[in-house]
C-alpha cells in the first residue's frame, strides 16, 4: 500500500512540474487587466520606434539641430567669451558661422544613429518593459540611453570630425581661434570641439525621443494604436 501511494506523489508531483511549464509558457497578464506581458514590450518598442521615426529622422534634415531650439548647439562655455568678443570688434558674422557648422556636423552624425537604436529597442525583455511602463515619463528613454550610449559615441565622434572638414568648420574654427587668440588682453583656448559636438549631438537625440515618449504617456491624442492605447492605459 505504501509503495503504491509513493508512486501516485511521484506520479502527481510529475504532473504538477509539467503542467507549470505549460503555464509559465503561456502569455502573463498584467495586474487583472487581460494585457499580456507580449503586449506590454511590444506597445513599448512601438512607442519609442515612434521617436525615433517621428523626432530622430527630423534631426537628420537640414537646420534639423541649428532650428531646434530644444536641441540646438550652443557653444561651449569657453567659447560663449570668443563668439562676444567676435561680436564686438565686428566680426559677429564669422561667429554666427562657427555656430552653424557646429551644428551641421551633428545633423550628419545622427543619421548613423537609427540601425544602432533599433537593436537596443529589439531588445526589450518583458521585465524590462513593466518596469519602464511603470516608470516616469523618461523611463523609455532612459533604458535607450543606456543601451546605446557608449557604442552611439563611438559611431558620431568620427563622422563628427569628418563633416567638420566637409562643411569647413575645421578652417572656420581655425580662422575664429586665431582671430580671438590675436586679440590683445585674451586667453588663447584651443577646445575639443568634436568631442563637445558629439556629447551635444547624442543629447539633442535622447531630448526628442523623450519628447515623443512623454506625450505618448500623458496625451491620448498621440496613441495612435489600438496597442499603445491598451498598454498605456496601464500607467494612466
């Protein structure tokens, strides 16, 4: 009699493992409101594809930085004493130019940025896309940046440097540092502006994807699918 009822537990608690790897195959819902967890990442990667088609691609266009003003590349601090002094003795047209072709040189970088944005979004798990879902307005964001961050540096510090020399900035910055460096009474500067220009380029991207992802999150008007209206109901 023993040896029976030990075989039906070991018969039971074989069944019992099976049948929970079936249910853990099966698509979680979320919270009793019968949206799966399959729902939830994709309703994720949608709304920042939107982002990035919407608000990236604008980045690309000409003036797409230098007319934007939440994007726009000012100069660096050390150099907002150049464009002034410039401005003063006359000469606030080659300032104005140096200012463009800063801004130039990040339009031609971001536009290696879409392919390396749509791998980091492929790669949202279910537990990564709950935990944005439920985050604040720039969780999306947030887990793109950083996702791709380091390798995006990577991809526009060059093509930064090489448009700079496509566009002249490289002689135009050479002719505003040598003027300024000649005049009497100043600090000769000599700044990094590819680096400058690349951090500044790389923030002008994630400030427009947060730009698309927060009115998403709080605008209904901008959920323009059955799915991401069903997913962001959940954080409303």
């Amino acid at each position: 009699m023993k040896k029976c009822i030990a075989i039906l537990c070991i018969f039971i608690l074989s069944s019992c493992a099976e049948l929970q790897q079936v249910v853990n195959s099966l698509p979680q819902t979320t919270g009793g409101f019968g949206i799966s967890n399959i729902d939830i990442a994709n309703g994720l990667r949608e709304a920042l594809d939107n982002g990035i088609d919407k608000q990236v691609a604008k980045l690309t266009l000409k003036d797409g930085f230098y007319r934007n003003q939440l994007v726009k590349v000012l100069l660096p601090q050390e150099l907002r004493k150049v464009d002034k002094t410039l401005r003063d003795v006359g000469l606030g047209k080659l300032a104005d130019e140096g200012l463009k072709v800063l801004n130039r040189a990040a339009e031609d970088a971001v536009k290696e940025a879409t392919p390396i944005f749509i791998n980091a979004v492929k790669q949202i798990t279910f537990t990564d896309a709950k935990q944005i879902l439920l985050g604040n307005d720039s969780a999306a964001t947030s887990y793109l940046k950083n996702r791709t961050r380091s390798q995006l540096y990577q991809k526009f510090n060059p093509v930064i440097n090489k448009s700079f020399s496509k566009v002249g900035a490289d002689k135009i910055w050479s002719s505003i540092i040598k003027k300024y460096n000649a005049i009497p009474l100043t600090n000769n500067v000599n700044p990094d502006l590819t680096d400058y220009v690349t951090n500044e380029a790389l923030k002008g991207v994630y400030t427009m994807i947060a730009v698309e992802e927060k009115d998403i999150r709080t605008k209904l008007s901008s959920r323009t699918t059955d799915l991401l209206k069903k997913v962001f109901a959940l954080q409303d």
